[in-house]
C-alpha cells in the first residue's frame, strides 16, 4: 500500500498549525429520520470552507524548497483551487489556476481573492489537462494534482482520522466521491484507525463513474455529465481507485432530486450552510436508511462553498 498508518500520522502533525481541527455536529430530528445516530464532521467550517485544504497544504509542505520558487499549479471546479492558491499564499509562492468556465461565482471569486492566476478553460477533463500542461510548460510550476496525489490522499485521510479520534466505535462512515482523493483517504483512515468501521460513498446519478469503474474492475468515465454537485464532476484516478476498489463497503447513487431534499434538511433543521457535493453522503444515507437502522454513523461535510444566488432555483 502506497500510504502507510505513520504518513496519516505525520501529515496531521505537519498541517495541524494550519488548519482547523472541525466540529462534529450531531441532530436529534436527522436521527430520527434517518433511524441511526448520525455525527457530522463539519468541513464546512474548514479554512477556505472544504477539506480541500488539508490535503493541498500537506502536498505543498511536502515539496523541497527549490520545487516551489516557479509556483504551484493545478486544475480546478473550486475547492482545490482555493485551497492550493491559500497554500501557495502561505509558502510564499505563486498559484497557477486553471478553472473550468462554469466555474462557481464564490470559488472563482476567493481563488482571486487568495491571490491567484487563473486560467479560464472549457468544462471539460481534456481542456483542463491541456491548458494546464500549457502553464506548467511556461513557467515551471509545481503541478499537485487535485486527487490523484499520494501527498493529497494522505492530507484528506486527515479527516476521517480526527471523526474516529473524537467518536470511536463508528459503526460506518459515509463520504462522498468525485475524483476519490477524500474517499481513498476516509478508507485509509478507517482501515488504520478504526478497522471495524465499513465506509460507504455517495455518487450523484449525474457523474456516476465510480460506482461503474467498480462493477467494471477499471476507470470508467460516466455515461452523461449533468449533476448540481459540481464538486464531483471528475472520474477516479489511478491512485485513488485502487483503494477504492479494495476497501469501500458500497457506492450508491442518488439524484439531483435527493440531492436538494438533503440540503433543504441540513439548511432547516441544523442551521449549516453546505454545497450540494456536501449533502451527497447524507442523501445516499436517507434512500438506504434500512440498512443503517440503530447504527453509529460518521458523515463527511466535506465543505460549504455554495453559490447563494442558485438557492431559489433548486428549492422552488
């Protein structure tokens, strides 16, 4: 195995100065909903508002100094973005950013706010990777992957790891999936820390190539691409999968539709803002709600950078 228990251990020791150690939040009314004893690891809350920080500040405190005089560079919807251009802010450094046109407002908005570069490309893999390759060409930066990096797997199992510290005896924990860099970290985490925990992911219906790249044995790309969870619109990674494969209990899709009535519940009854990639988990949670009956369940928030001006038009 490529990350060992010692390199989580390490990881949360080297970024522990730089971010915040989240709540975990628990609800009477979504227990009682839901039939299980939920706790919510809030990364909502997290510095620049997802989890995203953890794994891309532990890549860039991770590089030898010589690595980072041209900047760093990576391809992103949002958080990542975010999180590499805080980082690079903080080393010193520069930030080259490649966005997808479609992009977030509010992501958009804070990667410039934290001082990057941005790149405006097509909403799609390839235009991403091209135009990156044509950054990284020019100036030489240090390009750290949004997921499918061992020092980005390793700062997300962070997580996971803090949910476990503060609840043991998690029954099962949810995460979501998008490009596997939070989930292959979560698996890692519980299979280190917690080793009776079974981890379960959440999928939008709109982007569903994880649980297909399991059924299949190899990558696949989703048949269509159409998903308010605009945080995970990417297909797995050759580091991230494998783990996957090896240690996730279930993927379940769920649609748009499950989607929103999740965030309608998180926004009423526990007062949180939170994305739509957020609610993911908890929605693949509710549609299997039998399964879990009586059950001590961890669910990653994995963050709240929502567009505020979207709202009306998913919960009309």
């Amino acid at each position: 195995m490529n990350i060992s228990r010692e390199q989580i251990e390490e990881a949360h020791e080297r970024i522990k100065p730089f971010i915040h150690r989240t709540p975990v939040l628990t609800s009477r009314t979504l227990n009682a909903i839901s039939g299980a004893e939920l706790f919510f690891k809030c990364e909502n809350f997290q510095k620049i508002g997802a989890f995203k920080i953890r794994g891309a500040m532990n890549a860039v405190l991770s590089l030898p100094k010589d690595k980072l005089g041209s900047g760093i560079a990576t391809h992103s919807s949002g958080n990542h973005a975010q999180a590499i251009a805080y980082s690079a802010r903080h080393s010193g450094t520069k930030a080259f950013i490649v966005m997808p046109d479609n992009s977030p407002a509010v992501k958009v908005d804070a990667v410039r706010g934290y001082g990057a570069e941005i790149t405006f490309c097509e909403p799609n893999q390839q235009a991403r990777e091209n135009t990156l390759q044509e950054i990284v060409s020019r100036t030489g930066a240090e390009f750290i992957h949004p997921y499918n990096d061992y020092r980005v797997m390793t700062g997300q199992a962070t997580a996971a790891k803090e949910l476990i510290e503060e609840i043991p005896g998690l029954d099962c924990l949810f995460a979501p999936v998008g490009g596997g860099g939070l989930l292959s970290g979560t698996l890692l985490s519980a299979h280190y820390f917690s080793p009776g925990t079974m981890v379960y992911a959440g999928e939008p219906e709109g982007a569903a190539d994880a649980v297909l790249s399991i059924k299949s044995n190899k990558i696949e790309t989703a048949p269509y691409v159409n998903t308010i969870a605009d945080g995970l619109l990417t297909k797995l990674g050759d580091k991230t999968f494998p783990i996957i494969k090896q240690f996730v209990k279930d993927i379940y899709t769920i649609s748009d539709e499950e989607i929103i009535a999740s965030l309608r519940l998180v926004y009423e009854r526990m007062k949180l803002i939170i994305e739509p990639s957020c609610a993911v988990p908890l929605a693949a949670l509710l549609k299997h709600k039998e399964k879990f009956r009586q059950k001590k369940v961890g669910i990653i928030f994995s963050g709240g950078n929502v567009d505020l001006g979207k709202l009306a038009g998913w919960f009309t």
